[in-house]
C-alpha cells in the first residue's frame, strides 16, 4: 500500500531536533501529527511518490493524519503538468489544510502560463470562511497577479477583507507590501486611504520598509502613514 510505504520513509528520514522545532513554529497543527523531516528531504520524496501508478490513492486520501503527508501531497500538486487536474486536485485538498506552511509552500508551476483559469478558481477561494482557503487565494494573487497580469481591482478585492483570523491578516500584509514594492503608484492610496484594518495596515507597512525593493524614500514616507492606538 503506498501509505504504508510513504509512512516508512517519513519515519526514515526523521529529524527528531527538526521535530521540535516544528512544532513551536506550526502551532495549528497537532504536535502529535509531525513527524520531523527536512523540507528539501519531503520534496525529493514527493518527486518519487509522483512517479507511482497508485499515487492517486495518496491523493485521495482525505484527510492524511500527519503533517509530512500534507506536505507531500502540496508538492506533488506543485509539480503537475496538467493545469486543469492540477486546479481540480488543489480545490478538493485546500479544505483540509490547517498551517501556514503547507498553504505557502502549495505553488503549482503549471499556473503561471494558465492564469485566467486560476483567477476563476482565486475568485472563489477568496470568499471562503476557511482560513487557509482565504489565505491561499490571496497567496495566489500576490505571486501571479502584480507584474504584467496586475489590476487595480486585485487591491480593492484584497482590501475589502476582513478577518479575526491572524493568518489571513498576516497574507493581506505580505499581499500589500509586496503591492508596494511592485505597483507603489497603485497601492499606496490604499494605505494613505486606510483602506485595511489598523493592525493590517501597520503590519503592511511595517513588512514594506523591510523590504529591500522599497526605497528609502519610500521608506521614510511609509513610516510616516502608520496609525497609532
């Protein structure tokens, strides 16, 4: 069986001080869930499971009962070819994702040169109550829709959210300090018209001074913009 087979080299390749490291920076997931294996050791494997004829059944195999095996199934999306099974598989297992690390890490190659048809999908994502659902759709955005593909209407999308949820706050900040590096003319109304929550707001602001493709005059203006108590 190819879970019992994939269960054997997770156990394998375990880092059991990668383990405990793990648990304290992935604090949604289970500590009993995480197996502890480097991530470049889990991309190696996922390349290898692709290749099996029964790698569906791991596919359809909602939900994995560890954190590895979410890890796993991230990676053998990301490395599909086929746009359209690949969006199809991504939709049916981004209900089951529960950390930061296994939505961020999800990055299908295959959508960069399919684009409107995962608009479609982001779209729909976008007004989902589930956090990483949200927090993948604007992950998506921020990654394929600010160079030549960008619109205005992506920021106003993005700033329309509202979420009590610390991991979809913190992907609207990375979204708009990534805006600011990118479109600045574009994005910087939406901070100086206090178009997001104040915390996201400072958040944004604070993630774009950070960053080195903001310059220092921007930098300075920017800190000039931030919101107090």
């Amino acid at each position: 069986m190819i879970k019992d087979d994939i269960f054997k080299e997770l156990e394998r390749l375990q880092d059991k001080g990668y383990r405990e490291m793990q648990i304290t920076i992935i604090p949604t997931v289970d500590a009993g869930s995480i197996i502890g294996v480097r991530t470049p050791a889990l991309r190696a494997l996922a390349k290898e499971i692709a290749k099996r004829d029964d790698v569906a059944l791991f596919l359809d195999d909602l939900p994995h009962k560890y954190f590895e095996e979410d890890q796993l199934h991230a990676f053998i999306l990301s490395g599909m070819k086929d746009a359209e099974k690949c969006i199809e598989l991504v939709d049916r297992f981004l209900p089951y994702v529960n950390n930061w690390a296994t939505c961020d890490q999800m990055s299908p190659k295959v959508f960069r040169k399919n684009k409107e048809l995962l608009l479609g999908y982001v779209n729909r994502w976008i007004k989902s109550d589930l956090t990483y659902v949200k927090r993948f759709a604007i992950g998506m955005l921020m990654e394929h829709f600010l160079d030549e593909d960008f619109k205005t209407s992506f920021l106003t999308k993005v700033s329309k959210i509202r979420s009590e949820e610390y991991y979809v706050n913190m992907m609207i900040a990375w979204y708009f300090a990534t805006a600011l590096a990118k479109q600045y003319d574009a994005a910087l109304p939406f901070i100086e018209g206090n178009k997001l929550d104040k915390w996201t707001h400072n958040k944004s602001i604070q993630k774009a001074v950070e960053s080195y493709r903001i310059t220092p005059e921007q930098k300075e203006f920017l800190k000039t913009l931030k919101r107090k108590a």
